[in-house]
C-alpha cells in the first residue's frame, strides 16, 4: 500500500506534468488555456445574484484566472539578486498544510459548504482526495469527484480556472488564502455539481455538503424538537436532541443533486444533553466532522456574536477544571462569540488551569471556545458526518512549492510517516466503515481515542 500511494503517486505525478508539457504546452505559450463550455464566463453561470440576473449582472462581474487572482493575493517575495528585481509569486493548487483558516466566505450564502469545508481542513487527506488535479495548471482545467447521493455515485466534475470577480478584482464568492487556490475551484466545481451556476450554493444543510465532498453516512440533530413531547416547556439544558436522517426516492431524470433532499425522524430515543456531548466528543476523536448552526433568523442578525440562521464548524470538545468546552469556527474568518470564554473574556486569565488545558490563543480568525452551556442556548441544530476511514484517506503529498523534487520529497515524506509514525499501521488496524449512527459505548471504551 505504501508503495502504491507514495511510489506510484509520485510517478503518477511526474508523468501528469510531463504529459501537460508536452500536449498543453504549446496552448499555454500561445494563451490558448482551457474553457468550459457547460459553465460559460457570463450571468448563466451565476444566476440571480443580489436580485439581479442576465446583462445587468454581465457588467458589473468580470472574469479573472485564479492564477493571476491567487498571484496578487499571494505575500510579496523579497528582492533578491544583482538587478534587485522582485520575483513574481505563483499560484499553487494547494500550500503547505491545509487549514480552516484557508476559508473565507464571500457574498453567498453559502456558509453550510464553506463550514463543511472548514470541518474537513482538520483531518489528514480528506480535501486531497476530492481533486483528481493535485496540483496548479497553467492549462487551466480541474478534475474533481464529488458524490451523488441521489443516485449513489461519485461523478466526475471539470472546470476550468476562471472566477467572477467584482469591480476591484476580487472574487465575489470564496476568496483565496494567499495564492492558495483550492478553496475557490472546489466552490466552482460544487456549483457546476448543484445546478449549473452559483445561484444554486445558496443556502442548504451543510450535511448535504458533507455528503458530497466525502460520500459518507450522514445525519441531523435537532434540540427540543416537536417530535419529542418529553423536551416540551423545559429549558433548552433540559431538553433533547431528536435524530433525523435523509431519505431520498427514485431521481426525476432531470433531477440535479439534492433535489429530492428530505428529511425523516430516526427511531432511535433522543438524547439528553449529557449523551449528546459524549457522541460529539466520541465521533471527532474518530474523525467524524460535526457542524452546528441556530436554524432560526437572518445572517444579518446575530446575538453575542453568534449569526443567526449560519453554520459553524464544530472543531473540537474537551472537558477542563469540571467545564465542558466546544471550539467552534465562523467560515466568514471573522465574527466570534462575544460571551464568556471569548478571545477577549477575562475568565481565561482567571483559569489558567483551563487556559492551559485548551492551549488558548486569542486571534480573530473566526475560531471561538464556547463552554457547552452556552451553546446549547444559542444552537439548536448539529449536522454529522461519521467518516469511514482507512487507507482511501492516506494521500502523497507532492509540495508545490518545490517545482521539481516536490513528488520525490512528498514520497521519502509520505513513506516516513507510514511506516515510522504509524500511519500505515492505523490506517489497517484502526479505520472503520460507518453505515448508521450509533451511540458512543459506556465506560471506559467510551475514553479511548
């Protein structure tokens, strides 16, 4: 396996750029780059945008390729040489390690991807495996899988590497983290996936997301719900999350992906709020991706710093000093909880035992610490996704940033990590094919990571 990943990926990697040399070069010198024609540079691809459509919205959006984007994004090189001329910095598909603060929204509702997204960024291989295309093309054309739950499918998706982009030239949808480029194609690619154009992003179940960027089992959580006559009247800490799941008919033909998208009650009991906390904690130890969102209000509202109607990535639960604590993100990369335990709340200074215990750091990047309390009042809906693991998730890494021996340095690196640091030995041992939720087990198996 260490062989085929590492070994053959490495090959597969030089062999793609040799390839793209020599059958796309030419169209690259002669500014001949690739277009797709089912996702046109116009209003079509957009759709109905801040209430416009057609050619009122052709004139105010322009068409930019995300390499030039990413380049004018990307942290100025420092001069170098005799002359002193400065370097002009490349865009690359993706750069060094991949982060939630990669991610940052744009004008579109479409905070359940972009929190889905900001979920995945945590586990090891699980947005490299999405893209075919593992690496910046100056041809311009992107290969992606993304699964069809309707008809229980991965399908292929291929875009080509234009964004619209406003007056000042910056997109106006996801934006790129330096000249980091990942972010922005995988947004397009989902919008070509949905309907056709970017109209379709806006506004979904960010479980939805999950299932098409990983093909995994997924399901809802919602608190205090009608179905749960026990929770009626309490306080929502004394109330319970009730388990939905989606179920789906036979596809129209001319159905896009989702569009039967329902909703149906599981017959498992609900949970109190005690078993609710072990099986968030239970499920991100075992790589599980959780989002959280209050289903009530507009995004243009919000209460102590919470948006309403927005999802937040779920990033981590602990416990310290006998609290228990979410760490939650805002996909805007801006925005945080105001409350107790805020970046700006005395109490750490307080507990420094605490502080400690959750290595805060105080930064405005759209990541909080809520204690477990406080979110209940303020969310009512948890979206999972229970990843299956094992060795589809253990990718090379060929490191763009070394044009030439980054597939060599990204095989003697993967086979390090394989075989020194037991990442072959957990991906055999400990992956696990999930189909239904289950309920963390009691005592202390519950315990062990």
């Amino acid at each position: 396996m260490s062989f085929r990943i590492y070994v053959l990926g490495m090959l597969a990697a030089y062999l793609e750029r040799l390839g793209r040399g020599v059958f796309c070069g030419l169209c690259v010198c002669c500014s001949c780059t690739y277009k797709d024609s089912k996702f046109p540079h116009d209003h079509r691809s957009i759709g109905t945008f801040k209430g416009r459509t057609g050619a009122e919205l052709d004139k105010e959006i322009t068409w930019r390729r995300i390499g030039d984007i990413c380049a004018a994004a990307a942290p100025q090189p420092k001069k170098g040489g005799a002359s002193g001329s400065k370097p002009k910095p490349a865009a690359r598909l993706f750069a060094d390690d991949i982060e939630p603060s990669d991610i940052c929204q744009g004008q579109l509702g479409d905070c359940w991807l972009m929190s889905a997204l900001a979920c995945l960024a945590c586990q090891q291989g699980a947005i490299q495996q999405i893209f075919d295309t593992r690496e910046y093309t100056q041809y311009g054309r992107y290969k992606m899988r993304l699964y069809d739950g309707t008809r229980k499918k991965w399908r292929s998706v291929t875009i080509d590497d234009w964004i619209p982009c406003g007056a000042d030239g910056q997109p106006l949808f996801a934006k790129p983290n330096g000249d980091e480029a990942w972010v922005v194609l995988l947004e397009k690619a989902c919008a070509k996936f949905m309907g056709g154009n970017y109209a379709a992003l806006d506004g979904n179940l960010m479980i939805k997301a999950l299932e098409m960027l990983t093909g995994d089992f997924v399901c809802m959580f919602r608190l205090g719900d009608t179905r749960d006559a026990k929770s009626r009247g309490k306080p929502r800490t004394e109330q319970r999350w009730t388990r939905l799941e989606l179920s789906r008919g036979p596809p129209p033909k001319d159905a896009a992906p989702g569009d039967d998208l329902r909703l149906v009650y599981a017959r498992d009991e609900p949970f109190d709020s005690e078993l609710m906390f072990k099986s968030i904690s239970w499920e991100l130890r075992h790589g599980s991706t959780i989002g959280a969102s209050n289903a009530g209000g507009k995004d243009t509202e919000n209460v102590h710093g919470i948006v309403q109607g927005h999802a937040y990535a779920l990033m981590k639960a602990d416990e310290a000093d006998g609290k228990k604590f979410l760490q939650l993100r805002n996909p805007w990369g801006t925005f945080e909880w105001s409350g107790p335990w805020s970046d700006k709340s005395p109490l750490w200074d307080q507990h420094p035992k605490v502080k400690a215990a959750l290595d805060f750091k105080a930064a405005d990047d759209g990541t909080f610490w809520m204690e477990y309390t406080d979110f209940i009042n303020h969310f009512n809906t948890l979206e999972f996704c229970c990843r299956s693991t094992g060795f589809e998730h253990v990718v090379i890494n060929i490191h763009e940033e070394h044009p030439c021996c980054g597939p060599c340095w990204g095989c003697l690196e993967g086979c390090a990590r394989y075989w020194l640091c037991c990442l072959g030995c957990k991906a055999l041992c400990c992956g696990r094919h999930v189909t239904q939720f289950k309920r963390p087990p009691a005592g202390c198996c519950g315990c062990i990571a």
